[in-house]
C-alpha cells in the first residue's frame, strides 16, 4: 500500500470515530500518533548507533511496547492507557531526560486524543504501523504527502494564519542561499515549511562533509505560539531527518519586550510568513516602542525582525498589499526599514498564490542589514498564460518562479535590467511618495474604464432602459391575463 493511500485508509477509519470532528481534530489526531512512531522508529536505530543512547520515552509508553502487535490491547483497555497513562506520563517527562525529553513533553504539552472508539484507534495504529520511518524513500514520499495534508486542512486560513505554498518557502530559501553554521531563524514558523526548505538547500548545496549537517542543525532557531501547528512543525522536522528539533520553541514571540533581545541572540537569516490580518492580544503592543505600537501582527513581527538581524544579516518575509501602502505605524516601519536595512527585491505575486486560504496580494520583501536602501528592484509575478488564476487544483509551482530566478542575478544581484515585469525605484522617490511602495508596474498599460461622469451617465440610462423594459413587460403580462 503506497504511503497516499495508506494516509487516506487512516483518515476514513477516523471518519467513523464520534470523537473526532473536522480536519483540525483529525491532524491533530494523526500528528501525535505519527510523531510516537517516527520517534520510535528514531531511538531503535539510535539504539544501534550509539550504546550509550537511551531513549527519553519510558519503556512501557514506547511504540513498540503497546502499539507494534496488531493483536494488541484494544477497546476500552487502549483508550484507558492512552488517555490515563500515556498522555499524562508523557506531559510530565523530566527535563533532566535532556533536550529530546523536552521535545515529547512539549508536543504532548496540548496535544489531546479525540478518538472515543478504541476499536478504531486498533485499526489506526494497526495502518501507521504499515510505515518504516527508517526507510528513506518511505520516509522522503510520506514528508511530501504531509505536507499535502497540511494544504487539504480546511481551517488554515483562520486568524489570519496561511500555510505558505511550498513553492514559494522554495523559492525564498533558494534566493536567500543559506549555508551551515549562518543562524537561521523562522520567528512564526506555523508547520515549519521554511525551515524544511531552507535544510534541503542546505543538504544539496553545502552538507557535503559529516562536520556540515550538525553545524546545519545546531544553527536553526525557530518559534511557534499555537499548538496544534508546533506539534505539525516537530514532526516535520523529525521526518526531515532532524533528531533533534528542541530549536523550535513553543511560544509565542511577540511576547517578549522588544529590547529584552540582546546582541547574542541576533541572527544571519530571518526566513519567515508572518501571520498577517490578525490581532494580537490585549497589551502585546507595549511590548515595542510608542511608535511601533500595533495589534497588527505583522507589522510588529516586522519591526522585530529588523532588531533581530546581525549586522550584514539578510531576511525574505511575506507580506500582504496593506502593509506596502498603509499609513501611520505602517509609515515609519516602512522607513525605519528603508533607513536600517538594504530593501532591494520586492516581489509581487498576484492575489491567487494563497487560495483556497484568501484571496489577498502578497509580497516578498527581500532586504539586508547594511547600508540604508538607496533603489527597490520590484518584480511583477503573473499567472501563467492560459490560466486566469491559481487554485487548489492548479497551485503555483516552482517552475513558474523560474522566469524570476533566472533575472535575479546570483547572490550580487548583478545584470538586472528594467523592462517586462521588473523596475526600479529610488529611494527618495519612495520617500517623496510617503513610504508608499505599492508601485505598479510602469511597462504594463492599465485598462482604460473610461471617464468616469461618462460611466456613470451611460449606467444611469442602462438602468433607466432596464426599468422601461420590466414595465413593458409587466402591462403585456397583465393584458394577458385579462383577456
């Protein structure tokens, strides 16, 4: 049975489960029981590397112990273990355990077992047992599946929380070029879709040696407030190969005073989607200076960004049209980043990149801690000829990205030129404009409606004929009915 189908046998059984209600439920369902078998799988071959390892998870909570014989506990039996023995042991792990400890501890911090049916969960646990988390291709084809599960989840667009389209983390990451030993940080990292990308860079372009994959592993850093997605996130990274992903914090990093980050824990790269068209909780705000003050999340993801990177650092964010041409503290950040940092690449991608999640513009913001911002590169990505929008069915893909890449001029960004779908900005010309950089393209001509008193007076007589016809035909209709 191939990984696809085993993932679709496991989500029907659930289907017939009462406890489980929604796509949220059941990911959250799937993730906790997937992540003990990726973990298991883990510390049995861990076991045989290294003698000295043993494993965080007690013996009778192991995978293995209760979960491996398909003639194992069912029924009432199972779901008393699992929800007064498994689930509370697991949440009280000692940290003295170490950092893989702390790992467990933290997924199974909120996570919740939804399932009523104990024969049910027999039938789930019998299916997950059908994958080998050791086998690599098993492994590499079921992280592509996953991520597939995380588009289908219907409730991704809520709180103004988007999963960014793996095309696009891709694309970032290959243009911000990180390299083992840079710092790395994802300050929202949602599922952990930028840090997945930016690792496979790593592992094509540079872990060419056994010293590079730790360097790799010991420089990420990454956050996540939410429950359900920090636990997607560390199983995503545990299928990415990483053993150890304590790095990603559950927590919400908007919560510390901004001047309580120090020097040292600065960054060489921020790589992030931060959630945008959400509000943030009473008094986060007062955690930044007076003119940075918001309950916009972006915006004050934005301005800590900034704080965050080491001198010579470099960022690729995602942000929405608003935040180009927004007023007020959306004004200042703009120039504080101008005067902070080199904003030299905006892309604009059309308003369909995110559905089915929203149907709003986007940008990615490409910018340096270096000298102040002296011109903008903007580049205008379109849909592909042929296809009036991109969708579920017809998502943006890599290739389509291509046409970008291949003008972006390597990591100096030399040979750019004007024309199609790039120009450039100057910096003062931006500040004449008020910060303003919602800026269209000057090489496409837009449509011409027309003038506007001429529209309207052209629609007040169409209006006008609608209402002569209705009434024409109400006194037909009434002769007939008379005679």
């Amino acid at each position: 049975m191939s990984v696809s189908t085993l993932v679709k046998s496991i989500q029907n059984v659930m289907r017939q489960d009462a406890g489980v209600d929604g796509d949220a439920q059941r990911i959250a369902q799937l993730c906790w029981m997937f992540f003990l078998k990726i973990v298991d799988d883990q510390d049995q071959e861990l076991d045989l590397l290294d003698d000295g390892y043993r494993s965080p998870v007690p013996a009778r909570l192991q995978w293995r112990s209760w979960a491996a014989n398909p003639e194992g506990i069912t029924g009432e039996e199972l779901l008393d273990f699992v929800n007064g023995e498994l689930f509370p042991k697991l949440k009280e792990l000692p940290s003295r355990a170490g950092p893989r400890a702390n790992v467990v501890r933290d997924v199974f911090e909120d996570a919740y077992n939804y399932m009523k049916s104990g024969h049910l969960m027999r039938q789930v646990v019998n299916k997950i047992n059908g994958v080998d988390f050791n086998d690599m291709a098993a492994r590499r084809h079921f992280g592509d599946i996953y991520e597939q599960i995380l588009n289908d989840l219907q409730s991704a667009g809520n709180a103004g929380e988007y999963y960014t389209p793996r095309a696009v983390t891709t694309f970032m990451a290959r243009m911000i070029d990180p390299a083992p030993g840079e710092t790395l940080l994802d300050p929202a990292c949602g599922t952990g879709g930028f840090l997945t990308c930016a690792i496979r860079h790593m592992r094509e372009h540079y872990v060419k040696r056994p010293e590079d994959r730790p360097r790799m592993e010991s420089s990420l850093r990454a956050f996540e407030k939410k429950p359900l997605p920090h636990m997607l996130a560390v199983t995503n990274m545990l299928l990415h190969g990483i053993k150890d992903p304590s790095f990603l914090r559950h927590d919400n990093t908007l919560a510390r005073p901004y001047v309580s980050w120090g020097r040292d824990e600065r960054v060489d790269i921020v790589l992030t989607n931060p959630p945008f068209g959400g509000k943030e909780e009473d008094g986060i705000e007062s955690n930044f200076p007076q003119h940075f003050r918001t309950r916009e999340t972006a915006d004050l993801f934005l301005a800590l960004i900034i704080r965050l990177l080491k001198p010579g650092g470099r960022a690729a964010v995602v942000l929405p049209d608003g935040s180009l041409f927004g007023e007020g503290v959306k004004t200042r950040l703009k120039e504080h980043l101008m005067k902070e940092c080199n904003l030299h690449t905006i892309v604009r991608l059309p308003n369909s990149v995110f559905r089915p999640y929203a149907s709003i513009g986007t940008n990615l913001l490409f910018f340096e801690k270096s000298e102040p911002t002296r011109d903008v590169w903007f580049w205008e990505h379109l849909v592909p000829e042929g296809q009036k929008a991109y969708s579920m069915t017809r998502p943006i893909r890599v290739e389509h990205l291509d046409a970008c890449a291949d003008w972006w001029g390597g990591t100096e960004r030399t040979g750019r030129e004007e024309g199609g779908w790039s120009w450039k900005v100057s910096a003062e010309e931006i500040k004449a404009r008020g910060y303003n950089l919602d800026i269209r393209n000057p090489h496409t001509e837009e449509e011409d409606l027309g003038d506007p008193a001429v529209l309207l007076e052209e629609l007040t007589s169409a209006e006008a004929e609608v209402v002569a016809v209705r009434d024409e035909l109400k006194r037909i209709l009434a002769e007939a009915l008379l005679r």
